[in-house]
C-alpha cells in the first residue's frame, strides 16, 4: 500500500506552476485518527487512502474557489469538487439510505423467481466517495479485500465501473498528462474542456 500524498502534492504542485490558485483555497487537513474515527461512526469502513487523503486537505471551500467558462479551478478535471469529509459522510449515508431502500424492492430473476437486492451491491459499507462530478455521480475508493484502494466511479443509473488502482495512480496520470501538453488549464485554473475531452480522463 502506497501513501497518496506525495502523488497529490506532485500534481498540486504542477497545477500551481501553471497558474491554478487551487493551493490557496485548500482546507488544511485533519489528524488521521479523527478521520478514521468519524468515519467509522457513519458506518463506513474505508480504505487508508481515504484517510491520506482528508488528512492531506480537508476539501475545498467551493463557493471561493475561482470559476471559468470551463468550470471552477480543481485537482481533477471530470470531479472538480472536492469536498471537506463532513460533506462527504452526508454523501456516504444518503447512498447507504439509497441501497437500504432499494434492498426493500424484489427483483425478478431469469428463472423467474423474486430475490431482495443485496444493498451492499448497491453501495457497500466498503465504498467511501471522495470526489464530486456533475448529477449525482461519485468517485469512491474501495477497501474490498480484492481491489484495497482502487478508485471507481459510480453514477447512480449505472453499475460502479474501476478506474485506477490507487488514488496516486490517477494523480499521477492528470499530473503527466499536464505535462504532456494533453490536459490543459484557463487562466482561473479550471481545466479546458476541449482538453479534458481528448484525454477522456474520468477523474
């Protein structure tokens, strides 16, 4: 297991180099028990690198945050908002009340017979959401025992869909991509949709 920070602090580094203010309007991070210990208070059972990551920056305040033609100035460029873990354990729990209420409908099999949903297929108690995109889908990272802290994108009409293995792993790729020359950012630090949809990063 590898810690993600250096990952991040490499690609915030790199933003910042070409003009993005993010570094200015990130939140200071928060003592990793205190992480670990909310979140399992709500429940959730996740990965270190969720707690690497609030413990890195607690979120961003999005309301300050500069915003262009292209959006608002990010870390990423399809889940720009990153928000303080307070906001993402609402996350958490409104997608736990979501698969406890979706668990109450049978569904029909092939063979005909009924059978309740597992709500832990709808959203496991192992899936923690870190990043906000546009509608009501989420970037989590998982700590099931086969893919500990892989990052997967779920939007709510459809099946969780992996990603990258680990959250520096996809810090990394956005980091080398701006190097690149095939990611690109506006002068509030948002990046350049044109860009962003060549790539076809999804984080």
């Amino acid at each position: 297991m590898s810690d993600p920070r250096p990952a991040l602090d490499a690609l915030l580094d790199e933003l910042t180099r070409r003009g993005s203010p993010l570094s200015a309007h990130l939140r200071p991070g928060l003592p990793d028990q205190q992480v670990a210990a909310r979140m399992s208070a709500a429940g959730a059972r996740a990965h270190a690198d969720v707690v690497s990551l609030y413990a890195w920056h607690d979120g961003f305040d999005r309301f300050s945050v500069p915003i262009g033609p292209d959006g608002m100035a990010s870390l990423f460029p399809s889940h720009p908002e990153f928000n303080p873990l307070e906001e993402m354990l609402t996350v958490f729990a409104q997608w736990r009340d979501r698969a406890d209420a979706e668990a109450t409908v049978p569904v029909r099999q092939p063979d005909g017979s009924w059978d309740q949903p597992d709500p832990e297929k709808v959203w496991s108690r192992l899936w923690f959401p870190v990043f906000e995109g546009g509608g009501s889908e989420v970037i989590f990272i998982s700590k099931d025992d086969a893919d500990p802290g892989s990052v997967w994108r779920h939007p709510i009409q459809d099946a969780p869909r992996r990603l990258y293995n680990t959250l520096g792993e996809a810090a990394d790729a956005i980091r080398q991509a701006l190097i690149d020359g095939r990611l690109e950012i506006d002068t509030v630090g948002a990046f350049i949709a044109a860009s962003t949809g060549s790539t076809a990063i999804e984080i």
